[in-house]
C-alpha cells in the first residue's frame, strides 16, 4: 500500500525533520539501498502518482511516501529543510531554483509531463464565450503565486482581456485540487483545472469543459528533481529511473498529459 499524506506538507515536516537530525548526528552517511522514499507532489500529479508508486512497488519491493500540495508551497519548504527525496513539480522554475539554490542535486532535472489547463463547469461550456457571460458566478483558479496551473489560468484570463474585469468573480483555491472542488460543490459556476483531473480513469466528472489552447498561456513543463536529502537514498534514485520507464509513461498518458518527446 501506497503512504499518502494529504493536505500541507508541513504537519510531517517536523516530525521528519526530527528522524532526519537524529540520523544525521549518529550515523555516518551511507547509501540506504532497499526501503522508502519521500516525494513531494503537484497536487494535479498526485492521482497518477500513487498509481505508478504501486507498480513501483510491485516491480522493486520498495514504496514510496507521497507529500502533495502547491508547487509553491512545497518549495519552501524543500528549501528550508523539509526532508523530501524529490519534488515533483507543476513546473520548471522551482526545480531550476532548487539547483541554484544548492537543494536540488544538479543533473537529475527532467521534464516528466507536460499539462494541460481546461475550463470546466457542471453545466455547458462554451470556451471564452462562457467567461464573457459570466457576470454572477464564480469563476475557481488555483492560486497563480503558489500554483502553476494557476498561474497559466491568469495568463488565459489577461490575454483574453477578462483578468480585470473578472476579478470580483474569483475564488482561489490554495492547489489545483482544491480549485475542481469549488466547481464539484458548486461553490463555482466554471474553474481552470489540469486536464488529468477531468480524465482520471479511475472516475467520471459530470460536466463540460473546454481545453484551453497552448498559446494561451506558457507551457506548463512539470519537471522532476532529485534533492540533497535523497542524494544517498537508492529509492529514491531508483524512482526517478522508474518515472522514465515505459510502465510509468503510460500511466502519465492515460491522465491526459503529454510527453516532452510526443
């Protein structure tokens, strides 16, 4: 079974925090070459993560535990000591960070999918004219500070003209998650959200949506990195391998995403 924590990182950071000091006061650094790993995740990546976590620990033995939440979020707090072995963002500009900032471990950055921003709403959709006539509802987008998708949702809305006009009628959620569960509880008429949460094979969203082109906003590259505390752990470093691997690839497909070679 796949360990899922939920929700802010931060309620595990300190107790792991606590394990990882007193290791590293009592033990001499060594390579740990069978057991866990811990990885921060996109909370768009999160359902198609726990999938490829179980084929992974079916293939090799091992398990990992997944920490989800915003991109954002979850760099700080990599980058102020969170013991995470790696981070798999909703973009590139995080894990390009954590090199420079000599938390991520140069050389292991890659791109593992490319999303996609749809406008979605339990009733119809009609792409830019739905958003044009939306004078009463709420419109839901994640946070564009701390969430990719969120950001690339402000982008469609400013290129598109409607940013300003639109902004009495925002929510924001704090991830990607959060953003469909406004749309799903009607707490909001229509929301940007990731096209993988809408394809989940494992369930069927009521609803309509229209996908949202790529020139509207930047490409949302979601890049994976290995980071210091994972430096030693085999795990770790045999995930990252195994989120190359085909088995994962057509996981990642099945959820909508794109490839960077497709």
């Amino acid at each position: 079974m796949v360990t899922l924590i939920k929700g802010k990182a931060i309620i595990l950071t300190g107790r792991l925090l606590g394990i990882w000091f007193l290791v590293s006061l009592f033990a001499t650094p060594q390579i740990v070459w069978s057991g866990e790993a811990y990885i921060a995740v996109a909370s768009n990546f999160l359902n198609p993560l726990k999938e490829i976590a179980e084929h992974f620990k079916q293939d090799t033995g091992n398990r990992v535990v997944l920490i989800s939440g915003s991109t954002g979020k979850l760099y700080a707090q990599a980058k102020h000591g969170a013991p995470f072995d790696i981070l798999l963002a909703a973009d590139s500009k995080r894990p390009v960070l954590l090199e420079r900032e000599g938390v991520g471990v140069i050389g292991t950055r890659f791109t593992y999918a490319v999303g996609n921003l749809v406008l979605w709403g339990l009733g119809e959709v009609h792409g830019e004219q739905s958003l044009a006539k939306l004078s009463e509802g709420k419109l839901a987008i994640a946070n564009p500070k701390t969430a990719p998708y969120g950001r690339a949702a402000q982008q469609t809305l400013e290129q598109l003209g409607h940013w300003n006009k639109l902004q009495p009628n925002l929510v924001r959620g704090e991830n990607i998650a959060q953003t469909l569960q406004f749309v799903a509880t009607e707490n909001a008429k229509l929301g940007f959200v990731a096209k993988s949460q809408l394809t989940d094979p494992r369930f069927k969203l009521k609803g309509n949506s229209w996908e949202v082109p790529a020139d509207m906003h930047e490409p949302i590259f979601q890049q994976a990195i290995l980071l210091k505390p994972g430096l030693n752990n085999f795990c770790a470093k045999q995930f990252l391998k195994y989120m190359n691997g085909s088995a994962a690839k057509n996981i990642i497909r099945n959820y909508g995403y794109h490839l960077i070679e497709e």
